[in-house]
C-alpha cells in the first residue's frame, strides 16, 4: 500500500496540452506542449519521493485528491467546479505514477475514488493498495 499527501499547487495543464507541429515533410502530428511537459515535471518531482521500492502487482484501489487553495475564496474541502477537468488532471497524473513504477500500468486501477477540492494545505493525497 502508498499512502501519503505531497504538499503542492496541483498543475492546471493535463494531457490534452496538445500542439500540432509539421515534420519535414509537411505532415501534422501532436506534441506535448511546454505547459504539459512542465506540468509532468511538477507531478514528477513531487510524487517520486514516495514511489515505492517495487510495482505493486494486480488490481488496485486508489483514493485521489487533489486539493488546490482557497485564497479565501472558497470554503476548506468543498468541491472545485472549475478547470482543469477531473479527467484530463487524472490521466496525467495517473501517466506520471505510472513512470515513477507505482504500478505497470494505470488500468490496475480497478476501484477509485477521485475528487478535486479547495484545500489548505493544497496538494494530493493519494491512498494505493493492492485488492
């Protein structure tokens, strides 16, 4: 099991941070944008303090939150209505845990619960098991 919360402003930019770029034959394809490549980095300097020492193996269980601060506007722990989207703010997430060896890859996340909230302090909890 990982557990922990990793103190952070979670990153806005996910993985539809898309740009077309033309190859030398004049043919479109998409790229990372320097926002997403940032924002991974951002994920990846605060999550790699707690990869564990191995995958952990089979299904998994994950509870998500990811908290960004209320500058006092917005009442602690309520639901952030707002940008960047649930989805696309998971999947990079989800992308970066993968790469730090957290597990082999993220369809292992069988049963989840994932919010995005105001919070002081902001950052994300995480809670990973095996099931």
């Amino acid at each position: 099991m990982i557990e922990f919360f990793a103190p952070m402003v979670p990153p806005t930019a996910t993985h539809n941070d898309l740009v077309a770029v033309s190859d030398s034959h004049g043919k479109a394809r998409l790229v990372k944008s320097a926002a997403l490549k940032a924002a991974e980095a951002k994920w990846e300097a605060h999550l790699a303090t707690f990869a564990p020492p191995a995958p952990l193996r089979g299904p998994l269980r994950a509870d998500l939150r990811l908290c960004w601060p209320t500058d006092g506007r917005h009442p602690q722990g309520t639901p952030k209505g707002t940008k960047p989207d649930l989805d696309n703010v998971e999947k990079t997430f989800w992308d970066v845990c993968q790469k730090l060896g957290y597990f082999d890859g993220d369809q292992q996340v069988a049963d989840k619960h994932v919010a995005k909230m105001w919070a002081d302090p902001a950052g994300v909890y995480l809670r990973l098991e095996e099931i």
